[in-house]
C-alpha cells in the first residue's frame, strides 16, 4: 500500500510556559471585522462587550500633524484600527513656556524692567512686574533677575514652576492640562534703559491633557491612517495612542486567532503563566489591567 501525505502542519507552541493546570480560560467574542493573532492581547468594547485587539499603540514614522489627516502607528499595529474609531493621546503633556531677554543695560540705563506675565489659570491675569536691574546688567543677568522675581510670586508659584538659564525665563505647568493659549512672558524696559522689546514668549511644548482626542479615522492601509479632518494635535513619532470605545483596556488574552470574519467565539486567558514572547501588545500598561508581572524565564504571570 502507497502512503501519500496530503498536509503537513507545525506543531502548535502552547501558550503555556509552565503550569498549564494554574491558567484559567474565559469564553469571549471576538468583534466582526477584527483579525485576531493568537496571544493577541483584547480588550472589551463597552457598548458591546465583545472583544478586539486592544487598540493602544504609538505614532509611526508618519507623526500627526495639524494641518494634515495623515498619520501612522507602529508596524504590524495597524488591523487593530478601523474606520470610525475615534483615536486619542493615551499621555498627557506639561506645557512650557520660554521668554528670552535682549539687550544689555547701558552704563547708565538702571531701572526697573517690565515684565508681564499672562495665563488663564491665574485670576490676576495679565501680572506686571517691575524688576529692578543695575547698570552694565547683560541679558542673562537680568533674566536671572526676573527669573527670582517670578519665584517669588505666589499667584506664579500656584501654577508653574520657574527656571531657566542664561537670557532664557522658563514658566513650566505643575499639572497637564489643555494647551493655554494665552500664556505669555513679555519682557521690556520700564524705567530702565538697553533691552528689545520682547512682547511675545515662545510655546515651547503645548499642554495637553490625558487623553486628547487626535481625530476620527476614515480610513486604514497597513499601518497608514487616514483621518475624517487635520488631526486636531500634532504628536510625534513614539507617543502612544489608542482608540476610546472601552477596549483599550486589557481584559484578556486570546488562546488562538480569528480571522475577522464575523462575531467569532473564542477561548481567552484571564490568568495563567504564559510565555512572554509569544504574547502581542502586551506592554505595561497592559500588565498592570490584567494584573500580571513579567517574572523570571521570560513569564508573564497573572
């Protein structure tokens, strides 16, 4: 008798490091339209409760700007986003504002400068300062001047932090919030005499809050994305985004994959000591909701 092989197939690695009486399985479904690779990391939909890949990533090579709907996220992330997704900025941002002082104080030019601070967080906005200088003061000692005259302020010192070097004033927010657009270091002379006028500060980083939305996606090729509109924030190439429906919370593991067709019924790990290595998005964050550590011989345990 002739024996003939008709297919051949790898043996399936367990996800299992050790211990596979210790996992504990859940069933879960998988959304239609969203492919999952075995050992993919989920997340629950809220309005549905059905699953789909987590869909946290980072910006790609292809940052967002505002004044385009083109952006990216990092390789092989990009069948965790789909059409209609409204995608935001996972981390806040402290915003930083730098004013630079020009001019040097003449021999006889001493007085006070002018200095007026203005943020919408404080009630006394805008704030003038007089700030006594000396003659012969270069720039960087009269910022350093200013710089301790803002230290000093109570109504500054609620909000931001002062620093700076050189001729640089440097006011930095004690907490994210959204970008203040008002906020403003203008520097001249008062009674003294040897500086430019310098009306405007520099946005050096734009405030953002937790959680900012960056735009709703039309559309998705491979990793690129396509948004409805310009993306209402620029972010760059490395911060994380995700999609705000609920699932860009770990809940689960997925034991094997689903190829997006239809609702699909599958078995998920809540618990368990699985390799690491063949597990996909879990990163940190992604540990911590699933209430698991990374332990000796490359384990995730939880």
């Amino acid at each position: 008798m002739t024996t003939r092989t008709i297919e051949t197939f790898g043996q399936k690695v367990a996800l299992e490091a050790i211990r596979p009486d210790l996992a504990t399985l859940v069933p879960l479904t998988v959304k239609d339209g969203f492919a999952c690779l075995r050992g993919d990391v989920v997340g629950l939909i809220t309005a549905s409760g059905l699953a789909r890949p987590r869909p946290r990533s980072a910006v790609g090579a292809t940052a967002f700007a505002a004044n385009s709907t083109l952006g990216s996220v990092t390789e092989d992330d990009g069948r965790k986003f789909k059409a209609g997704d409204v995608l935001k900025a996972t981390d806040a941002v402290i915003q930083v504002e730098t004013a630079t002082v020009v001019g040097t104080i003449g021999g006889s030019g001493a007085g006070n400068a002018t200095v007026v601070v203005t943020s919408a967080l404080m009630i006394m906005s805008p704030k003038t300062f007089s700030v006594a200088v000396a003659n012969n003061d270069t720039a960087a000692q009269v910022a350093a001047k200013i710089r301790t005259a803002l230290a000093n302020d109570a109504a500054i010192n609620e909000y931001y932090h002062v620093s700076g070097a050189a001729a640089a004033i440097i006011l930095t927010a004690r907490t994210a919030a959204a970008n203040d657009a008002t906020l403003n270091v203008s520097v001249d002379n008062g009674t003294c005499t040897g500086l430019t006028a310098a009306p405007t500060s520099a946005n050096t980083t734009l405030g953002r809050a937790a959680g900012t939305t960056i735009g709703t996606v039309l559309s998705v090729s491979v990793d690129a994305i396509t948004l409805t509109g310009n993306a209402a924030i620029a972010l760059v190439e490395g911060e994380a985004v995700h999609v705000a429906d609920g699932s860009q919370t770990a809940a689960a593991i997925v034991q094997d994959a689903t190829d997006g067709s239809g609702d699909s019924p599958v078995a998920c790990f809540i618990g368990g000591m699985l390799a690491e290595a063949e597990l996909t998005g879990l990163d940190s964050t992604a540990k911590t909701e699933l209430g698991g550590v990374s332990v000796a011989g490359g384990i995730f345990k939880f």
